[in-house]
C-alpha cells in the first residue's frame, strides 16, 4: 500500500462525501493489510499521522474517530488513540500504556517492547528512527525505580544541557544530576551526564547500575570521528563496572562483535515512525538558491532547517537570506543583543535581525541554545545548520531542506542522509513533515556499526588499549603493544593514557619538539602562570603538530595573542567586542573566534598537559596545572562557564557576579534581576527565565 505525497495533498483538498469516500477507502485497505501481517510496512505506518493531521480538522470526518484509534491500535502506534472518542477496548490500551511519572506520555508498541526487556535486566542496542522517541525510554527507565546511580554519554554539550533540563523537571526530587566537571557526585541516586572526554576522567562514579550511550554509532572508527577513540574507552570504562547498557542509535542495521562472547546484548531494530514525511526533488531547478529563498519565504514550511555543508557555508547562505527578504519581526532585540554583546560587526547581528538563525559548531553554546528556543517558538523561523544539528538537539522543524550533499568537502552517505531527513516533523506538533531535496540522495546501503571495544583487542588501536583496565587479562600480545608503547614515550600507564588523549602519534611528535625546544632554550620550565613567552613556546609546539586553524587561528603567534588577551580581559563582552573591532577578514570566517573559545576548553589544555608531561621528565617542579584549570574556563569564574552551558550566557551573568559567589548565589541574583526592572533588559529577562526554568 502506497500512496505518494501528490495523491496525499490531492486528498487533502477533497471535500464533504468525496473526502469521506477516499478516507474510508484508505482505512479499509490499511486494515487488510494490517490483517494480512504487514503491520511492520511503513507506508501502512505512515497512514496513522497523515490522518492524525487531517481527521480532527474535518468535520465530515467525525464519525471516522473511532475507526482510526482502532486503526492506531492495530499498528502499534497506540500514541495517537484518542481516548476520547476510542472504543472501551482501545481506549483502556491507552491508559495502560500512558506514563504519569511523565506527563502523561502515551508509549507506543515498540517503546514498551524495548522497555520490557531493558526493565528485566537485559543489555539493549535500539536501532530506530529519529522519530521513535528514543529519550523516552531513558526517562521511563529512570522513573522505574529500579536503578541508582546512570551514566548518560552523549555526543555535544548542547545535547548535555538538552537531557538535564528533562531530567531536572522530571526527576529532580529522585536523582542527583552532574554534568559539570566539577560537580562531586554523593551516595545519593545520581545521573552522570556528560561527553566523552568528561566521563573518561570522572573518579566518583562507583558502581553503576545502567550505562546509556546515545548516539551509539560514533563507535564506529570508520565514521572518521576523531573522538572515536575516546569514546570507546569511555564507554568500556563505564561498562566495566555497569551491571546494564542501552545504546540508542537511528538507522543501523548491524552491529559487528567479537566471537569471544564477552558482550552480550539484544539488537533491537525498528523501521517504527511515528510521524510522515512528504518529499520534494527539486533536483532539476536550474537556479537552485532563489528555490531555496522562495521556499524558505512560504510560512507554509515554517518552522524550517536548511541543511549546509560547513559553517562558513551556513553564515554566508543566511546572510544572503537576510539580504533579499525578511521572514520574521520578532528577533529584533536578539539582534540587537548581538550587536552589543559580541559586536556590531558579525553577521549574525543583520541574518537574525530579519528572521534567520545559524545553527553550527563555532555557534556559542548559550547563543545556539536561544537560536533553537526562538525556531521551536518560531520567532526565527528559518535555521541555516550544519551537521551539528542533527546530533540530537531536539527541534520543532516541519521542513527540511537539504540543500547540500557533503559534510565540509565529503558527500555524505546514506546514513546521514537518513539522519538528516529524519529531523522534518516531530510528534505532537507536524505529524507530516516535508523534505526538499536539492540533491540526488545518495544510494541506500546496509549500515553497520563495529565498536572498536566489541572488538579484538589486538585489533585495537594503540590509543585505545592503553585504557584497558590493568586488572583484566589480556592476550600477551596486547600487553607486550604496551610496554613498547611505554618505552617509546617514557611514560607509565596513567601518563600514556594523558597522551592518548591527543593521540599517541601526537604525544611522540610533542616528546620529540620537548627534547629539542629545551635544548634551545625554549620557555617550557616554568609552574603556576606563565609570561608571554612561556605561552608563545607552548603555541609553537601545538601549532607544529596540529593545524593552527584547528585553534580558531592562522598562525602560533595569533593563538599566544588571544590566550594572552582572553587572560587579562575583565569581560568576555570586553573581549569578543575588541576582537569584533579588529578584525579584517571575511564575513563569515568572522566567528572563528568562538572556535577558539572552543578549544581552550579541552583541545589546548589536553595538548598543554601533554607538553607538560614531558617537561617534568626533566624537571619535576614544572607545573601547568593552575593555568590549563584557569585557560579551560576562559580565566572566568567557574560558575559562568557552566552556567553559559546551561543557557545562561557569560555576558549576562559576569555582570552579576561577585568574587566569593557560590553557583547559588549567582542563580539567586540572576533570578531576582528577571523578575525586577533594574539592569535587565526585558529581553534578557526572557532568555535567563527559559535558561534557568523559572515558573515566574
């Protein structure tokens, strides 16, 4: 059973006896079908939404009501039968299936499947659609009672703040959330939110009940992730001392393991969607970026995202935007709050004024985090994005446009296609969403996923087995790949893993500049903070075994400038203000900047530490340790970096914070000024509120 997206919309504008015919007609087949066992056929699955959109707006369709709870019953897709007008038996399906502990949700047949065999202790790996409703379980899971104390590895920090949020509201009385890197966590039930790099070097985990990874295919080395590495050990240290796991991934068809029988698990594999989505080829339109303006200017679409290969692609695109029409008048004081904040001279300040956010990795998270609270409010409601986005953050997108075919200069594969085509529409709001395609898509292919930890060990790479736990035996191959390892590098166990944490590669390169760099002379040996030429030494290595662009910069000396500025800048206002004055390169290069904010957070002090680590081999009084902690939270109090992640940005909050102030102290202040008038504008006011998840 297959009907197309035209004869879809030609339905949808039939009207009285013929509107009646033509939906029974439908619904008579689906049910054959379903009869017939074809209750996994998505065309007959998609049936379910398309109607959901169409029965309650028609009245000549009332009396279908009934038929089609029976009808969502029948397909499993239980979250669309109406309670109200469903017959007896239906409707007590509902209710069973309708979670209180989460606001009423209505789970569907393969969301209670999947929770059945996770909630009798088995090992799950969910392969779904975007639309599943993945999160769902997780909450589900922890709204049991059954487990104490999770760990949540998710792949972004804006994914991070997403899930605490959720579980604040939901389960702030149950659980302890830790998301910071110094949060301590107590014996109280807790969940450990956090990236990667974060969980790997958490020493309060304990003993943990459930390990959920999501995202789970950023295991696959062969995705060229180059936090692969990282992400296996993590979630091998995790599991090592985990009675349970869920990892959560769209789109996978198989997951490879390793014959020794270590890993047990049930894959879970579900073509299950619960919403539908109509597609467009505009592949033969001639003049592709005026399609892309005339669509994006229909409020039809709205809310919509606009898929681009890279960040300076999405500036420029948005901006072109922002040039020929306007598509929004409540973003004004966004803008303007831009141009004050970070500079009159970014972009941004004239795509947002009219209408048009960009959604991309150098976006600052608090920034990125408004962006997509205006779009699911749909006062911006047109997203120009990169691949960023659909990592998980959770939007209210109706359309999406794929404008694009590569992720920066690669075509993108058919699994990211999916992912990408997977974002139009969301449950509750656009039961049917729309995909315009301004690309051949590229073929359909099995995906597979192999996690370098379901692997052999032996086959491992060399960054990963120095994270295998010493206490576990293993082939003496490995052991003897170790040793020569901590030959090569003269480090122990603890310092190769510091060095894996850059790459081992890295690392010998870095041991080799060391040796040679102190030979001349260099400003290496030095403890607590450094002068200008210590940091200008520590730039030269950096920049000699990665790309200075990789660091938001063109050169070392331009990286020991803005450390050194961002060091001694009294605001971040002040500091990306000056930068915003100075600057003289392309528009949409303009927000490099905060690519370089980004990797002062972890990128920089990682490399520093590992500088570091082989500086003592020569004198053991150095010590970086106070700089990297101050360099990786911009030299500001550690209270507004974690409160700029969770939405709140720093040139707000610095102006309220005092020295001494404890993160309680910060909120108090910061809620006080969006309920009164003074030295708040009404605008902040709104943004701290939504930030902070104030009912005021």
């Amino acid at each position: 059973m297959n009907i197309g997206t035209a004869e879809w919309i030609e339905i949808g504008q039939l009207k009285g006896d013929d509107l009646k015919r033509r939906v029974f007609s439908i619904m008579r087949e689906a049910s054959l079908n379903l009869n017939a066992g074809n209750s996994e056929d998505p065309s007959i699955l998609e049936i379910i939404p398309r109607l959901a959109e169409l029965v309650p707006i028609r009245p000549e369709l009332e009396s279908f009501r009934e038929a089609f709870s029976a009808l969502a019953r029948a397909t499993g897709l239980w979250n669309y039968i109406d309670k109200e007008t469903a017959d007896t038996a239906d409707a007590l399906l509902a209710e069973a299936v309708t979670s209180e502990e989460l606001g009423g949700v209505t789970l569907h047949r393969e969301q209670i499947s999947a929770l059945n065999d996770l909630l009798a202790g088995k090992n799950l790996i969910l392969s779904a659609p975007t639309s599943f409703g993945k999160s769902l379980l997780i909450d589900a899971l922890l709204a049991s009672g059954q487990y104490r104390r999770v760990a949540i590895v998710l792949p972004t920090i804006a994914l991070l703040d997403e899930f605490r949020r959720r579980l604040r509201r939901r389960f702030a009385e149950s659980f302890e959330v830790v998301m910071h890197p110094g949060d301590k966590a107590t014996d109280a039930p807790t969940i450990f939110l956090g990236t990667q790099e974060r969980l790997i070097n958490r020493t309060d985990l304990g003993t943990l009940d459930l390990t959920v990874v999501d995202e789970f295919y950023k295991l696959d080395p062969t995705r060229h992730d180059d936090r692969s590495i990282t992400l296996n050990a993590a979630v091998y240290k995790l599991l090592s001392r985990s009675r349970q796991f869920f990892f959560l991934g769209p789109n996978i068809d198989h997951v490879r393991v390793a014959g020794d029988g270590r890993w047990k698990f049930e894959f879970l594999r579900t073509r299950f969607s619960t919403v539908a989505v109509d597609t467009y080829d505009l592949r033969q339109v001639e003049d592709k970026a005026e399609r892309l303006f005339e669509e994006i200017g229909e409020d039809t679409n709205w809310p919509a995202l606009v898929f681009v290969s890279s960040p300076d692609r999405a500036n420029r695109l948005a901006a072109d935007a922002a040039e020929q029409l306007a598509v929004s008048d409540q973003s004004a004081d966004f803008s303007a709050w831009l141009s004050e904040n970070v500079g009159a001279n970014w972009s941004l300040v004239q795509t947002v004024r009219f209408g048009f956010g960009v959604h991309h990795g150098r976006i600052p998270r608090a920034i990125a985090s408004q962006m997509v609270r205006l779009f699911n409010e749909a006062k911006l409601p047109v997203l120009f994005c990169t691949s960023t986005l659909i990592e998980g953050v959770n939007t209210a997108a109706k359309t999406v446009l794929i404008y694009d075919k590569a992720i920066a200069r690669s075509n993108y594969d058919f699994f990211t296609f999916s992912n990408i085509k997977g974002r139009a529409g969301r449950l509750g709001q656009h039961h049917v969403g729309k995909v315009y395609l301004f690309n051949a898509p590229p073929m359909q292919e099995v995906t597979e996923v192999a996690p370098t930890l379901f692997g052999d060990d032996e086959d491992a790479p060399d960054d990963y087995v120095v994270h295998l736990d010493e206490s576990v035996k293993v082939r003496p191959e490995v052991d003897e790949r170790i040793d020569a390892l901590k030959e090569s590098l003269d480090l122990d166990s603890a310092g190769l893993r510091v060095a894996a944490s850059v790459g081992l590669e890295i690392a010998l390169a870095i041991k080799h500049m060391v040796a040679d760099g102190l030979r001349k002379g260099q400003s290496l040996r030095w403890s607590g903070y450094p002068r200008y030429s210590d940091i200008g030494a520590l730039a030269e290595i950096v920049c000699a075994v990665r790309n200075a662009g990789e660091f938001g910069v063109f050169s070392p000396r331009q990286l020991t400038y803005f450390i050194n500025a961002l060091r001694h800048t009294h605001s971040m206002k002040a500091f990306l203000n000056n930068y915003d004055e100075q600057y003289k390169g392309n528009a949409e290069s303009h927000d490099n900047v905060f690519k370089f904010l980004r990797a002062c957070e972890y990128g920089l002090p990682q490399l520093f530490s590992v500088i570091e680590l082989f500086v003592k081999r020569y004198d053991a009084h150095v010590d970086y340790s106070l700089f990297l902690h101050d360099l990786s939270r911009w030299f500001m109090p550690e209270e507004l970096k974690n409160l700029d992640e969770e939405g709140v940005p720093i040139q707000i909050s610095e102006r309220y914070h005092s020295h001494g102030d404890s993160r309680a102290d910060l909120i108090a202040k910061l809620a006080r000024a969006a309920t009164s008038d003074a030295g708040m504008t009404s605008f902040e006011k709104g943004w701290v509120k939504a930030a902070l998840d104030l009912k005021i």
